[in-house]
C-alpha cells in the first residue's frame, strides 16, 4: 500500500504532462487528488504497519532485483520514523495543492512537477536500498529548481541556482561515502540493514560519517551551510516553499540519521560534540538573524533554521528522548513552518505584492485579512513552543535529552526559544497589528481568503494541535523504531 | 473526597469550552460569548467550592494520568485537591466571576465584546488549570497559556500603539523568566525523574522520593526565577505598570488579582524543594521589589500605574511572607490582596468610566460626590491596602509578614524594608485617594462624572465586604487559615493578641500607617484645592528626586541601553555574518569555480585545442609532402628502389664487417 504513495505521485506527473488544454482547473483537481489519494495511501500504510509489525522493524513494502551485477535491489521498507515523515509529506502535500490554488500561470507543468518532487520525497523515506535512496534523493532536486526558477519571485534564478548547488554538493558528498562503504563492505550490497551489521573500521568510520552525515545534513539546515535554506524559501513560489521548509530539510535529517548515523555509529561518536556545537549554533542563529529581517519571508526562512537545530541537536544527544524529540520536531517543524510560509506567500504576498515588513505595517492587515491574522497568531504561538501544539513537546523531549547529554547545549537552545518569541511577536505586530504609524493607514482591496487556502490552514493547525495534545499518535510509531535492531549500533556507541 | 477529585478536571474545562465556543462565534453574538463565559465560570466556582468543602475534613487526594510514553518512561500528568489549591481555586473563580459580570458593564461598547471573553474565558481554564495541576510540566503549560492570554488581553486594544507594544514586552519579559523555570524543570526532571508533585509517595515533592531527592538550591532558584518573570519582582518587573495598557477588568483580574500571583502560588506549591538559602533569596528579593516599588507608586500620576507599582510592591510582601514566615503567611496575604486589589482596580475602572476614559488623577478631584458608591468601596480597598488596623484585611495578612519578618533569623534588614513599605503604601494611597476623590473638580471631565451602573457597582460591593472579612479568618486570635494550610485546626483565643511577640510589630505598623495617610492627607489634602497644572508638592520640594522617582529610576531606559541594545546589536552581527561572509564565502567558491572553468576553458582553446589543430596541421602536411612521392612516374620509382636498394646494400655490407 505504502509504494503507492510513490506511484500515484509520478502516475499524477506524468499524466498532468499529457492534460490538453491551458485550462487550469482540470490540472488542479487532478493535483489534488493525487496528493488526497498520496495521503490516503500513506495513512492506511501506516495504520497497517502500525497494526501488523508493532515492534518498530522495518518492514518490507516492495523488494525485487534491479541491477543485480552491483547487488542494487529495488527495495523499499518502512519503520516508524520513516512512516510519520511519509504521512508528514502527505499532510504537507495536500495543503501545497490548496495554497497553490491559485497558480493559473503554465499550471499543468506547475503541478507536474510538484507532484515528481513529492513522489521523490515519499521515494527517499521508503527506501532502504541505498542506491535507490539516493536516485530518489536526486529526482527530488530537479523540480524543487524548475518551480523556483519559473514561478519564483525575489531573485529567483539565484535562489533556484543556489538551492541546486548546494543540494548537489551534499549529494556528491553522499555519493562518496555510500560508494567507499559498499566497497569497504565488500558485500557487494547497498542495503541497509545488511551494512548497518558490518563493523567498518574506526578510523574509515571517522571520514566517512562526517561525508555523508554533513552531505545529508546540509539539506537539513545545518549551520554554517544553511546559506541556501532562507533565499531559497524566499525564491519558491508558497507551494515550493512549503515543501521545501516542510518535507524537503527533513530529507536531510532523516538521511544523516538513517544513513550516516546507523552506518558509521563510531564516526557519530567522533564527532557528536562538534556537530552538537553547530546545531546551537544554528539554533541561536538563525533566531537572531530572523530577528532583523525586512522581509517578511525571510523571517520565517530563518526561523526554519533555528527550529531544524533542535533536530539536529536532539540527534546529536544520542537519547531515546532526545532521538524521539528530534523526529517529532521534524513533523512538527514541517506542518508549523508549511502553515506559516502559506500565510507569508500565499495569503499576504499574492494579495499585496510585497513582503516588506516596513510597506505591510500601516496597511493593517488584521482588518483586511483577520483570517490571516488569526493563523498567523496561532500558528506563530505553535511555533514559538507553547504548550498545546506539537512544537513545544517536541522541543521539550529535545532539552530533556540534552540535558542528560550535554546541559550547556539545552541552556543555550532554551535562549534560543526566547529569541523565537522575541522574532515571532515583533513580525506579528509589525505584519499584522500595525505597531505604531496608525493614521498612515491606507485602505487596501484584495480578495477575501478563499476555501482552499481556509482549508489548508485549518488543516495544518488541526494536525500541530492533535499532535500538541496526544502525542502519543506519533510516539507510539517513534518509539519502538528506535528500538528496533536497525538503530542498536547507535546506542551501543552513544554508551560507551 | 473521592468522589470530588474525579470531577476536579472540570474546573479548568468548562471554561476551556466556553473559549472554545467563543472563538467560534460570529462577532455579533455578545450575549450569548459573555453567556457562555460567565455560566462557565460560575460551574467552576461552585465546584471549585464543593473541593474547598472536601478539603475541610481531609488531606490530600490526587489523580494522576499517562499522558504519554517513550521507551520505559512515561510522562504523567495529573491534578491534585489539597488545601493551598483549593483556596486558590476558590479566590480565582470567586474573582473571575465578579470580574466577567464587572466586564458585562465596562465593555458594553467594545465592538470586539465577544472576543474579550473568549479570551477571558481562555485565562481562567489556564489559570485553574495551572492551580489543581499535580505536574510541573502540566503547570509550566498552564503558565505558559496563561501568559499568552495575558499577551492576548494588554494587546486587546492593539490599535494603541501603546498597547501593542506593551503586550509584546510582558510576553517577552515573562518568557525570560520562564527561561530560568523551563531550566530548572529539565533539571528537577533529570534528578528526580518525576515532574508529579504528589505520587503516593513517589512525587518530587514527598520526601520519600525514590533516592531522596536532594534538594539543590540551583534548582530552586531557577524556578524563582519563573516567579520574578511573572510576579513583576525586581528586575524584571518593568512589564507590569506597562501591562495597564489592557482593559481595565483585565487588569483587575489578571495583573492584579491572579495571574501576578501565580508566581507566588508557584513557590508556595514547590515550597518542599525551597530550601533555606533559596528562602533567603527570596526573602531578599521581596524586600527590595516591596520598597523600590512602593517608592514609584508615590510619584505617579496615572491612576492604574500607581496601583500597578503598588501590586509589584504588594507581589514583594508576599514573596517576603514566603520567604521568611512560610506557605500560610505568604497565602494569606495573596489571598487578602486578591480581593482588596481587584476592588481598587474595579473601582479605578468605575472612575476612569465616570471620568470618559481620564487615567490622570490629576484632572480628577470632588468625586466622592459624584461616585458615591465606586468612593465609599474605593475607601474600603485603600484602607485594608494600606493595613489601617482591625477591621480591614490587609492589615492582618500584612502583620502577619511583618512579624515572620522580625522573627527571621537571617537578617532584620527585610523587616524594616517592609515598615518602610507600608509607610509609603500609605502616603501613596493617600495621595491617590485625595487626588481622586477629595477636593474640588479639576476638570469639566470631572465636573460631569457619573456613577457606574449596578453591573459594575455591585461587584465592587461584593468585594469591599470581602475585603474586610477575610482578614477575620487569619488574624492571631483565630489562625484559621494558617491551621487550614497545615491541615490542623484553630482555636480562639483572644490573649495571642497581646503577647509581647505580636503586640509590638503591630503597635509599630499601625504607627507608621497612620504617620503616611497623616502626613499625606496634610500634603494632599491641601493641594487638591489647586490648579491640576501646578506641581506636585514633593516634586516642588525635591525636584531631582521626584523626576528620577517619576521615570521609575530609569529602569527602561538602562534596559534598553544595554539588553535590548546588544541583543539587537548581535542580531545585526549575525546578519551581517550571514549575508556579508558565510554569502560572501559561497560567492567566493562560486567565483574560484567560475574562474577555474575560465582558466580551463583558456587551456582547453590554447593548449588542448590549439595543439590538436597543430598535430593534426603537422600530420596533413606531412601527409601532403609524402603524397607527392606517389606521383605516377615510374622512373622515379625506379629511381628511388635502386637508391634504396644501394643503401640497403651497404648498411648490410657495413654491418657484416
């Protein structure tokens, strides 16, 4: 059930592609249901894999020869970590659809390619053959840079550009080291679990996880290499930038913790402390240069920044909870920030044409578009941590285990929480309430929000406050997988 | 007991409910918002006192739940009826009610009525959630909701520039208070393994913890320091008299009555892992926050900031209470003050109502005849804030600090610390109530104020007859409400009033309260006969001193020259960082790459090419000079065999010799 995640994606592209006519509705309708039946897939898989295995195994969802010289298997498996970030894709997949509504402009290759960009993410989450993780890993770049490129806005052929590059950096790096393992096991394998068995010696685990762990890690945000992260979320048209801050950063981590952290345990253990740095880093960073931010986006770009260190930070505490903390944190990360791109694109950019915070403050929004302001209120406290949405247990489980792993870090990454109240309620104001300059109000006409864009919002909010509120949904698939014997090198190393 | 503790969760819920359904109703429904909230609210208050009877005849119960579980370990949540919730939640519905049916009143006009208790209706779920919570974590969350609603209500009226700016500050000065509390939580959490306060036994707060739980006195003041944040103690205070920007009920409720306190709830709960050289932080803390504020109450001029300055310096008796005499004396006074400052808040509200929305009491005066009810409670709240002796509440809950104060062992210091606070609590309510009340009307606004209506008069009414007879339930004679607390019971007797501990302490307060609203009456009552424009009369005798008191030591402005300065400052350095040298770095390799391909493609065009096109040019020549050999002549090729031929021949013949 769960492969059909993937083919109904590309089926969807691919059929989009042959749609006659530049009637856009037909292309929406289609878009959404493929990513309606994406969704579908996703949770029946869930609830099955749920039901059956328990245990938190992987398990198997499709397994055949594919290039048997190398030992290349098509084979795709799913434990509980990849399942919340499948169903994460198709939660975020479907409001993309419903914030990009309005997209009238060449809209059958729009949604084509978004389509082949989500089939490339559901790809990347169910495959536990290396090889064809990483050709899923590389589908997905290519239409993340034709969606920036073509419907982007603000310097979009530089954001577009910089994105690819740098993802493609991170990709040769992954190549380099999925390539030195499969020669090093010399078990002419790239499966995972088959290479998570082999004890490589320390010394190539030492090179080879910082490759590949930093290769994976730069899609994820990891300062200093987060560069591309706020000019590309600028550049994308909201759809893009959904995915991008939603699901495509959560490629990263998941691929620094599935690939880089299970391979090579020793090399994790090398490096735990530096990369743990660089995640605070990240943390206090990115919310401080959100802090003084003109551009309404950009804000919200950092911001993705600070909150994808707490899941890097909650990897690097090598705790049950502080692992459990950083998965749900990409969850949670992915529909708080997808709610809050779609308010800053989709609800205030298109109408007003512009994203300067100092232009949007005396058109006072809040009486203009007061079900925009209401989402961002809401959506700006889940992603400031306030207790009731999922961010705040998210985080929270991430400072428990950084606590026991190092304290300093949780300390610091608490102030960084501060700093994130500090940027959400002075971007709140300044967007939507009018902080001062109250006569130089103009009036302003724009279309009402719409059913598509209420529904989406409604539904990203639904799911931050189900999660906020029981957790336990999500735990109950988290919890076990990191139990499961896949992740035992790493508490075998974390202990030592 | 039993059966009470089950339903004890509805307390907070109905009126979570009641937000609920307000936030969803059309902004024309203004009955049937203020309906929902205030029929919430009164289910909470009569639960809340149907646990408070509970209470009377046996301990403790507690209901604990599993909220969720990773691994082995779960994370439980629950509630728990005891004596020290069960007061509160009484005050807090108690209040809450009188001070929604006040609103009813107050905000008839606002167009945004049905949002106001939707919010109001929010706070009181947080804030009885936060006092029947069994979990530190369960009651961070409630705290943290609660300053949200807070956040919410200051920025109500957002188109105040004022207002907005105001609320931003409270959120954020808060939350770093938090920051502290949310650290020493994890902490707590790491030693004991436990955030549940009682867990048959098992709870951080039961001694029989597994292992013993020792208590570290880090740990408790980082949770202090989410009771600074949110009790406005020295030195992140500054949010509070800003917080007066929200309407007025809020005022009363939130910033006056309840959420200020739940700071001091907050230790008062956690007050087994207090240990004696946090207390004397606390202690000392609450000491200087008493005085420091009660010392700007006397220079202002706003009629709710004086009584915002006044709830900060009351926060600090309180905190002294705690820290020097314990859970009950800190209680008593919070629970006295909760009423007597909702009163002055309400009453404030009722004359800036009267006055067409005037705050500033000097264009106030002669309006004891004009207001005569909202006058004769006004009357009631200052004297029991001001603890005029016997018959008003604030005196015994205030005594009752005073005397802990004196029999502290650590230091006398805070003892007369707080003499001096109420002496100025006094002078400054004096003040204010000359100002406001006495004299002559200074203004037209003034001339034609008018009486509230009975919706807001008869809360007010409610609470002066609660203002005073709270005090009966603590006074020495009687320590009910201390017995209450510790679980024991009370006698009557009269004789512990005039033992030579207490008699003393209370001769010296009564004294002194008596010299500031003599002294201040003098002062005052003579210049409310005056223009509103002349100056005040201490700013005539002490000018330098009046205008640093006015500007509230300057307190803002240092912060904003250094806090707020470097944050932003770092912010910038950060960007810069980011645009000029992580970006000028990315560019750099880009322009390394670019310039390498230029170079490549300048080999490629003059060596790689280039050379190819000479090879190939040498080959063809010589391809064409060899190609002329075969010419079709055949006597040169003769020719040229027979040379070959005469060569090979004697290089043959050469070799064999």
């Amino acid at each position: 059930m769960l492969a059909w995640t993937i083919y109904i994606s590309f089926l969807g592209a691919a059929l989009l592609m042959f749609l006659p006519g530049e009637n856009p509705r037909p292309a929406k309708v289609a878009a959404l249901l493929a990513a309606l039946a994406g969704l579908a897939c996703a949770a029946k898989g869930a609830i099955e894999c749920h039901l059956h295995a328990g245990a938190g195994a992987l398990t198997d969802v499709a397994n055949a020869n594919w290039i048997p010289e190398l030992g290349i298997r098509y084979h795709l498996a799913a434990d509980g970590i990849s399942l919340v970030l499948v169903l994460l894709t198709g939660i975020a997949a479907v409001a993309g659809v419903l914030f990009s509504w309005n997209v009238e402009n060449r809209s059958r290759e729009f949604f084509a390619l978004y389509l082949a960009l989500i089939g490339g993410v559901y790809g990347v989450f169910l495959s536990v053959d290396l090889f064809l993780l990483f050709v899923f890993y590389e589908v997905a770049i290519i239409p993340k840079y034709f969606l920036i490129v073509i419907w982007g806005s603000t310097r979009r052929e530089y954001g577009a550009m910089k994105l690819a590059l740098y993802s493609f950096v991170g990709s040769a790096m992954v190549l380099v080291g999925l390539i030195a393992a499969y020669v090093m096991a010399g078990a002419r394998t790239f499966d995972l679990a088959a290479l998570a068995k082999v004890h490589f010696a320390p010394a190539f685990q030492n090179w080879a996880f910082i490759v590949v762990f930093v290769g994976f890690a730069i899609l994820a945000g990891l300062w200093p290499f987060h560069t591309w992260a706020p000019t590309g979320h600028v550049a994308a048209p909201t759809a893009a930038s959904m995915l991008l801050a939603g699901v495509v950063m959560k490629l990263g981590a998941y691929g620094a913790l599935r690939v880089a952290m299970t391979l090579f345990p020793v090399g994790l253990h090398t490096w735990q402390n530096t990369i743990a740095v660089l995640a605070v880093v990240g943390i206090v960073y990115g919310a401080l240069v959100a802090l003084v931010q003109q551009d309404f986006k950009f804000v919200i770009g950092y911001s993705s920044v600070s909150h994808m260190g707490f899941v890097l930070l909650g990897l690097m505490t090598l705790t049950q909870i502080g692992l459990s903390g950083a998965v749900l944190q990409m969850f949670s990360h992915g529909i708080i920030a997808g709610l809050l791109f779609a308010v800053v694109g989709r609800m205030v950019y298109d109408r007003t044409h512009t994203r300067d915070l100092a232009v949007l403050q005396p058109k006072n929004l809040n009486q203009v578009l007061p079900f925009a302001a209401v989402t961002f209120v809401v959506g700006g406290a889940a992603s400031m941590g306030l207790p009731g949405f999922s961010g705040f247990i998210a985080e929270l489980q991430v400072l428990v285990g950084a606590w026991q792993t190092f304290p300093v870090f949780a300390v610091m990454a608490a102030v960084g929480i501060l700093a994130g109240v500090a940027y959400t309620l002075r971007v709140l104001l300044k967007a939507f309430f009018a902080e001062g300059q109250v006569e130089a109000r103009e009036p302003l006409h724009c279309p009402r929000i719409s059913l598509p864009e209420r529904a989406g919002a409604l539904l990203l909010l639904g799911t931050t406050l189900l999660i906020g509120l029981c957790p336990q949904l999500l735990l109950d698939f988290i919890t076990p997988s990191l139990n499961s014997p896949l992740m035992q090198p790493l508490w075998k190393a974390g202990t030592r | 007991m039993e059966s009470i503790i089950q339903y004890l969760w509805l307390i907070p819920t109905a009126p979570l409910l009641a937000a609920g359904a307000g936030a969803l109703l059309p902004r024309r429904r203004r009955r049937l918002s203020a309906g929902l909230a205030i029929g919430a609210i009164s289910i909470s208050f009569l639960l809340s006192c149907a646990a408070f009877w509970a209470t009377l005849h046996s301990g403790r119960a507690t209901s604990n739940f599993r909220w969720f579980d990773f691994g082995t370990t779960s994370v439980q949540m629950g509630w728990v009826l005891d004596p020290l919730g069960a007061i509160m939640a009484v005050m807090v519905a108690l209040v809450s009610l009188l001070i929604f049916i006040y609103s009813l009143g107050y905000m008839a006009k606002d167009e945004n009525f049905t949002r106001f208790f939707c919010f109001l209706a929010l706070f009181a779920a947080a804030m009885l959630g936060l006092v029947i919570a069994n979990s530190l974590l369960l009651f961070f969350m409630c705290w943290e909701l609660v300053g949200l609603a807070s956040y919410l209500l200051i920025g109500f009226w957002f188109q105040k520039p004022s207002a907005a700016a105001a609320a931003k500050k409270a959120f954020i000065v808060t939350r770093i208070g938090d920051l502290g509390f949310l650290v020493g939580m994890l902490w707590l959490y790491a030693k004991a393994g436990t955030h549940l306060f009682y867990d048959h036994g098992q709870g951080c707060l039961e001694p029989a913890a597994a292992g013993g739980l020792v208590a570290s006195t880090a740990i408790a003041l980082l949770i202090f320091c989410g009771a600074v944040g949110k009790s406005g103690q020295i030195p992140l205070h500054v949010w509070l008299p800003d917080a007066m920007e929200g309407p007025t009920p809020v005022s009363a409720l939130i910033h006056a009555a309840t959420m200020v306190a739940a700071g001091v709830f907050l230790i008062a709960r956690v007050y087994p892992l207090m240990t004696p050289g946090a207390l004397q932080v606390v202690t000392w803390v609450g000491a200087l926050t008493a005085v420091f504020a009660a010392s700007i109450a006397v220079a202002q001029s706003d009629i709710k900031r004086i009584l915002a300055y006044s709830t900060v310096s009351q926060l600090g008796y309180m905190m002294m209470g705690l820290g020097a005499g314990g859970v009950a004396v800190g209680m008593f006074h919070l629970t006295t003050h909760a009423f007597f400052k909702a009163l002055l808040f309400l009453g404030a509200g009722s004359v800036i109502h009267g006055c067409h929305e005037e705050q500033d009491i000097r264009k106030m005066g002669g309006l004891r005849l004009r207001l005569p009810v909202t006058f004769a409670t006004y009357a009631v709240g200052m004297m029991a804030l001001s603890g005029v002796p016997l018959f008003f509440s604030g005196f015994w809950s205030k005594d009752a600090i005073l005397d802990a104060l004196h029999h502290w062992r650590g230091s006398q210091v805070p003892f007369y610390l707080g003499l001096l606070g109420a002496f100025l609590t006094a002078f400054y309510m004096t003040r204010q109530v000359c100002r406001v009340f006495l004299g002559k009307p200074m203004t037209v606004e003034a001339e034609h104020a008018h009486e509230s209506p009975p919706v807001m008069t008869v809360p007010l009414l409610i609470l002066a007859a609660l203002a005073v007879m709270v005090g009966f339930f603590g006074t020495p004679a009687w320590p009910w409400f201390q017995a209450y607390l510790d679980g024991g019971s009370a006698g009557f007797d009269l004789s512990k009033l005039m033992n030579e501990h207490q008699l003393p302490v209370m001769l010296l307060s009564t004294a002194l309260v008596a010299a500031g609203i003599v002294w201040s009456g003098w002062i005052y009552g003579r210049a409310s006969a005056r223009p509103a424009r002349e100056a005040d009369p201490l700013e005539v005798a002490q000018p330098a001193l009046f205008a640093c008191v006015q500007k509230k030591f300057y307190v803002d402005e240092f912060y904003d020259a250094t806090v707020v300065r470097l944050t932003t400052a770092f912010a910038r350095f950060c960007d810069w960082l980011d645009r000029v040298v992580l970006g000028g770095l990315v560019r750099a390799v880009c322009w390394l790459a670019l310039a390498l391909a230029r170079l490549d493609r300048n080999v490629d065009k003059s060596v790689v090419n280039e050379g190819f096109d000479i090879g190939t040019e040498a080959v063809r020549g010589a391809g064409q000079w060899v190609s002329r050999l075969q010419n079709g002549q055949v006597q040169r090729y003769l020719r040229v065999i027979g040379l070959a031929f005469c060569g090979l021949l004697i290089l043959l013949l050469w070799g064999c010799a």
